[in-house]
C-alpha cells in the first residue's frame, strides 16, 4: 500500500512516464532504507548497488528538485511551515558541504523544509541546505540561508503566514521578513518572565502575564524596540508552561479560538 501510494504521487509530479517510474523506485528506496545517502538509496533498488547508484546519478541530473517538490504545495492551505532540521552525517569525514551540528561535535549539515498543511500532513514544498562548512566557505551566514529558503516560496505563500519554530525569533529575521513584506508567525524563546525584550511604542518595557488555562493577547508591541508585532501567549491546562508566538497578522479572538481548537 505504501509504495502504491509513492508511485501515485510521482505519477502527478514528474513529468514523464519514465521519470515517475524512477523517481517512485527512488522514493521508496528512502523510504524504505530510512536515509538520503546515495549509497544507502541505491543499496534498496534493484539491480546490483552498482548500477543502481549510476542510475540515480543519472536521474538527479535530469530533474531539478526544487521545481519537483513545489508541485506538491496546496494552494488553499491557510499557511506554510519552516522547520530546520539536523541531518547527521557521522561518517563524511571528506565531504566538503559536511560540517558539524550544534553540538559542535557530530558532523552533519542542517535542512530547511518548507511544507503546506494537508489532512494532518505537511507537503514539502521547498528547501535549502547549509552547514558549519559552506558557512565558513561562503562567508555568510545561516540567517541568509534561511532568507534564501523563504525567498523561493515568496510568490507562492502571498498572504497567508509562514509559520516558523524559535530559532526564528530574532532581530535580523524578523526586520527583513517586515521589509519583504511576509507575514509570520513565530514561536517565542521564552520562559517565565519576558526575556525577548519587547516595549510599547514609547520605549517602555512589557512584561507578558498569563495564568494556566488562558490566552492573552498583547497588539502593537516592538520586538526589541523595533520591528512592530503583536504577541498571542495560551497556556493549556495539560501544560506546565504557556506557549507563546509573535505575528504580523492581527492579534484577535480568533487567534484565541484557533489556539483552544
């Protein structure tokens, strides 16, 4: 059932009867061998690894991945997640796009995926990748990685929010998001008492209070004193903290449904 279903969706998103066929064996063999390594896709295909692994050099040059994987985005999903994820890599000791994870120790490189909401799924509909090691190479930074990423889906998503976790809860993001005009919704790196540092319009620090069991909206606050937002925090009662999220779209009432929902 399973790799029925793989070959239903390449069958919609490939262009040819040849590249879906492929393109489903490839999907299945990562599926199946639980990874994204070459060797490790061609070892579940048929045909001796060898010739499996010169077929899907073959195919990766003829398809571009990017275009394949935007033709899974559902146009009428209200938003779009981002999530960086690590991918670990502890045997690329000489691969040169490899770098090594937060924890400054594994080696592994980070993807961004960008994914529309579908039946309690999430469609992938972009990436990007980065590392410690291209970082440093490029000089650049991961924040631009993350603008590129965004970038890419920026005429797709038009009004809806992208939704994005706490690693993009900070300034530089948030000022470009602004300019480029991308609403967002973006958890908040807080605990207790307010550390992200937000103000009213004439400078004066906001402390956010909630009790469990509520949700408490704060409208026009300034992250850090500059980039306009408003706050939204609820605190389930089967939580032991509240979570809470900044946006560009209007704080209201139904923010509160949509939380208790």
């Amino acid at each position: 059932m399973k790799d029925r279903a793989i070959r239903a969706i390449a069958k919609l998103i490939f262009d040819t009867d040849k590249q879906a066929k492929l393109g489903a064996e490839i999907m299945c063999a990562v599926v199946n061998g639980q990874s994204s390594r070459w060797s490790d896709i061609a070892r579940e295909m048929s045909g001796s690894e060898s010739a499996a692994y010169k077929r899907l050099q073959r195919f990766m040059k003829t398809v571009d991945l990017r275009e394949i994987i935007g033709r899974l985005h559902h146009a009428e999903a209200p938003f779009v997640i981002g999530d960086p994820t690590e991918m670990e890599r502890p045997a690329a000791k000489n691969t040169d796009y490899v770098g090594v994870l937060k924890d400054g120790k594994t080696r592994g490189y980070w993807m961004m995926m960008l994914a529309t909401p579908y039946q309690g799924r999430g469609l992938p509909c972009g990436f990007v990748t980065y590392s410690s090691a291209t970082i440093g190479q490029e000089v650049t930074s991961r924040n631009q990685y993350h603008f590129e990423a965004i970038s890419q889906i920026k005429d797709l998503l038009g009004e809806r929010p992208l939704v994005l976790d706490r690693e993009f809860s900070y300034l530089g993001f948030l000022e470009t998001a602004t300019i480029m005009g991308l609403n967002f919704v973006v958890r908040l790196k807080y605990h207790g008492k307010n550390r992200a540092h937000f103000t009213d319009e004439l400078g004066n620090p906001i402390e956010f209070n909630i009790l469990p069991g509520d949700t408490e909206i704060y409208n026009q606050v300034y992250y850090k004193g500059k980039v306009p937002v408003n706050v939204i925090g609820t605190w389930g009662k089967r939580f032991s903290k509240p979570l809470w999220v900044m946006t560009s779209l209007t704080a209201s009432l139904m923010a509160k449904r949509a939380f208790q929902g």
